[in-house]
C-alpha cells in the first residue's frame, strides 16, 4: 500500500521534524534513502525522540519557526524539495487554551507560510498538510465524520487546526487549479507509541507514573477517542503523498483513523496499558476540572479505504504492546534507534 522504494532519492521536507511524529517519520524516510530535510523549533520535550532516534547526522535539520517566512522561504530557496509534508504545530489542547494566540499564529500563519513558499516554487510536487480529527464540529454524535462535515473546532487548538484547513483549501482553488501540484490534508486520531514526552496525553502520564512509582491520574476515563500506532497515519501520509505525485486525481481530504474497535474510552485504554506493562500498576479517576474537550470523537475513514485500500495494522492492544516494548528498552538504556527499526520493519511486513 505505501511503495517506501518511491521515496529512494527524493527531496522531502518535513516540518515539525523534531516533535515525536515528526520523529517517526523521519526515521522512515531515512531508512526508505530519502533525502530528509526537516524544519522545526528545538525538540519541544526533554528527553527527545528526536535525539534518542540519532536522526541529527542522518538528515538536514534546519532549527526555525514556522510563523519566520523569510527564514522558511530561503530554506525552499535552498532545498527544493520534491514532496513537502507539513506537521508543524501546538498541538496540545491544553495548552492552546493558556496562550491562544501563540497557537493560531503557529498553526494558522505557519500553514499559510508554507502554502505560501509552495506557491513561489515549482519544485513542489506534492504537500500534504496533517491536522488533526477535531477540526470537526463536534456534536458528539455517534457516528464518525466524514470529510464533507463541517470544520469548526471548539477550542483554540482545534479551531486553529480547522483554519489550517480552511487556508490550505482557498490556496488550492486561488493558486494551483492550473498547477501541477498536488495537494491534500489529512485528518488524524490521537496517536500513541514510543518515544511521546508530552504533557496532557493520557499514555506519557502512564509512562511518567510507572517512572515515579505512583499511580496513574487518569482525568476524564469515560470520553471516547480514536486510538492508533504513530506508525499508522506516518505509513499513511506517505502514501498519501507518493499516490498524488504520481496522480494528482488522488489528491483530496482524508480522515486516517483506526476501526471503530479501537476507539475506545481512556479508562480502557489505560486498563490495557496496566494489562501490558504488568508489575500490580494501577489507576484512579480524578477530574481536575480542567477546559472543555470533546467527550466523543471519532472518525469514519472509508473514503481513505475505498480510493487507497488502506486498511488499519496493528489493534489499540497492539498498539500499546509496542510502545510498552519500547519504553522498557528505553528506561534500560538500551538501543532505541533499534527498536524503532525493529518495529518499522514489523509494521511494513504487515502490508
């Protein structure tokens, strides 16, 4: 389903390189010979996939904001990339609340500035611009949302991400009908697997609790939420971007989630990471009153099924199974650049 030989050779820029899916892939695409360069702030967390995943010396990093054009325009200027994939953002809900304007400057400027740098090089190929499954409205419904479903994030955060959208679509009807270039965005679930050091997500906090021997604070175990493997939307982006270079008739709006056995609850989801890690951890409910979030969400991915035959890997279950297999290689201090290859390899042979 996604053809890695492809990207042997080409000129792929990714922003966002140094967050945790940048991260994963980035490490793909060096390992299928792709000439990666990546723009992003400093790693937003210590410690870092990033540098965990030794990716430094094997790729161009280009340390900048993405709300910088001028700095973002000479890097274009200078690399000329082939494929563009944009995961660049604040993408903590949370924190988007604490300081909305730096989140709608990063998420909505930083898209327009790389449609921007897109438009004023030919180079470009193919874009893929990632949001995220909340730019829906969210009428708690359900059902999964489809893409023809109204954009309207509630918070900060997710209204950010449903103005990505909105921009990358007017840039596409304004400035390359008659170009070929193609152009899509992705809609994401929440993603879990190893190496994710932020704050406000429910399986780093498990991760932090089994660290600290305490037990795990779980905030809301009853809102519903679409759970998958980092590697399941990276295998997808990538193969969302080689198919539309190839034919830009793929070129669209996709939602990439998992089955809908696999949205489940977070009390669930952290009742199979105590199962997975084992050693009597437990878990306690304690709302903190925090900000509004959605307390269901999920996707319907059949467009992305029908026009790609895509299909879902690994199970939530699994999906936890690795990133337990991963944290515990890292809190041994052993090869974490290997277990990601190890599980890279496992998840293509899948295809």
């Amino acid at each position: 389903m996604t053809d890695l030989n492809f990207f042997q050779g080409k000129k792929v820029l990714v922003t966002g390189h140094t967050g945790f899916k940048g991260s994963w892939m980035c490490k793909v695409l060096i390992n299928a010979g792709a000439l990666v360069t990546g723009y992003s702030l400093e790693a937003p967390t210590s410690p870092s996939l990033y540098e965990l995943a030794e990716l430094e010396n094997k790729m161009d990093s280009v340390i900048g904001d993405i709300r910088n054009l001028g700095k973002l325009q000479e890097v274009f200027k200078k690399v000329q990339p082939e494929i563009v994939i944009h995961l660049a953002a604040q993408p903590i809900v949370r924190d988007s609340y604490k300081n909305p304007v730096y989140t709608y400057e990063t998420n909505v400027m930083g898209t327009v500035n790389i449609c921007e740098c897109i438009r004023l090089n030919i180079c470009v190929k193919s874009f893929l611009n990632v949001t995220t499954d909340k730019v829906y409205k969210n009428n708690e419904w359900i059902w999964g949302y489809r893409e023809n479903d109204s954009l309207d994030g509630f918070d900060p955060y997710s209204n950010s991400k449903s103005c990505s959208e909105l921009v990358t679509h007017s840039y596409i009807n304004s400035f390359f009908a008659d170009r070929k270039v193609a152009i899509s965005t992705a809609r994401a679930g929440n993603v879990i697997g190893g190496g994710d050091f932020a704050n406000d997500r429910i399986i780093p906090d498990c991760i932090r609790a089994v660290e600290k021997e305490e037990d795990i604070v779980v905030r809301n175990p009853y809102s519903t939420r679409p759970y998958q493997h980092v590697l399941e939307p990276v295998m997808a982006y990538l193969m969302i971007v080689e198919k539309q270079y190839k034919d830009i008739s793929f070129a669209g709006f996709y939602n990439v989630g998992p089955d809908d056995k696999d949205c489940v609850t977070t009390g669930t989801l952290v009742d199979i990471f105590v199962k997975k890690w084992g050693n009597n951890l437990k878990w306690i409910n304690q709302y903190d009153g925090g900000p509004h979030e959605a307390n269901f969400l999920k996707l319907d991915c059949s467009k992305i099924k029908s026009v790609f035959e895509w299909k879902t890997r690994w199970s939530v279950e699994e999906a936890i199974e690795k990133t337990v297999e991963w944290t515990k290689i890292y809190f041994n201090n052993e090869n974490v650049s290997g277990i990601m290859d190890k599980q890279i390899r496992e998840f293509i042979e899948l295809q």
